[in-house]
C-alpha cells in the first residue's frame, strides 16, 4: 500500500513538476516577443543603409524574397517600387504545424524598414476538425491548443527565432555590396 501511494505521489509530483516548468518557459517566451503599440506580436526593425538609394534597397529586398520563399507570386500583397513599399506574405514549415506571416518592407533613400506582423499559426488537418486550424499568434501562446505546453513552447522559441534570423537575413542581403559574389 505504501509502495502505490510513494508511486502516485512521485507521478503527481513530476507531472506538476513538467507542467510549472512549461509555464515558466511560456512566461518567459512571451515577456520577449515585441509587441505593437494594439498588443499583437509583431516584429520591428530599421536599418540605416547610407550609401543604398530607395531603389537598390527595394530591388536587393524583393530578389531576396524571390529567392527564399516559393510562393513569390502568390506571396506579393503590395508591390510599389516607387512609392518604395514591398508588402509579401511568408510561410515557415514545421513538423506538425506552419506559421503563416506578412512581412512588410518600406524604403527610403538610406534605410529601410522590416515589419513581420499578422503572425498564424496553422495546425494542417486536425482530424477531430477535419480541416486546418488556423490560430493568431497571440492566442496560440495563451492557449497553445491543440498542442501540449511544451511543444507550444518550443514553437514559439523557434519561431521567433527564425522570424529575428529572417530579419538579419534580409537587411544583410540588402545591404552588401554590388560587387559581392
């Protein structure tokens, strides 16, 4: 008897254990991820460009998004290269589920500035659904379903990982060089 009560006591105790230290991780995802002045995550970035005219910086911009991303024509919200305004949607693919974003680009002479906002996260063919689920990002780290705690975490570490990777990403491909290879 005291052997089953010792058991379902250690049970108890590390399933509450995994559970503090899923919140804990999310607490602590969340408190880092930027946010608009609406609340919605969103991700900001200005980069100073001096010697790149609007133009450069548009063409170097939206060759990159050509050559990262598969769906370039059916990605392209807003394209104004004179008005110097590259708006374009992106996917990222995971094992179990997608994030689905808009990355929008402004260009002035000398700088230009990223935002990667309306962040989704698609769950593919949920079989008690029978067809995809699509959550706001914000929601998803709230509720996280119909994933467990820490799979919603780790989505949202990798996620915001590749979102600021994605940014160093184009601002260094926009800013090289023409005479780089």
């Amino acid at each position: 008897m005291n052997n089953i009560l010792l058991l379902l006591f250690l049970a108890t105790s590390t399933l509450s254990a995994s559970t503090q230290k899923a919140d804990n991780c999310l607490e602590l995802t969340k408190l880092t991820l930027p946010k608009s002045s609406e609340g919605k995550i969103e991700y900001t970035s200005v980069l100073e460009a001096s010697n790149k005219k609007q133009q450069e910086l548009y063409t170097a911009v939206r060759s990159w998004y050509a050559s990262n991303f598969s769906n370039v024509h059916n990605g392209e919200v807003l394209n104004d290269a004179t008005n110097g305004k590259l708006v374009v949607n992106g996917i990222k693919d995971y094992k179990d589920f997608n994030a689905h974003y808009t990355l929008d680009f402004t260009f002035k002479d000398g700088k230009f500035r990223t935002i990667v906002k309306n962040i989704i996260v698609v769950i593919p063919d949920v079989e008690r659904f029978k067809r995809d689920i699509r959550i706001p990002i914000e929601e998803f780290v709230e509720i996280g379903m119909p994933l467990g705690k820490n799979n919603r975490c780790d989505f949202v570490i990798r996620l915001d990982s590749h979102i600021n990777n994605l940014i160093k990403n184009v601002e260094a491909s926009a800013t090289k060089k023409s005479d780089d290879f």
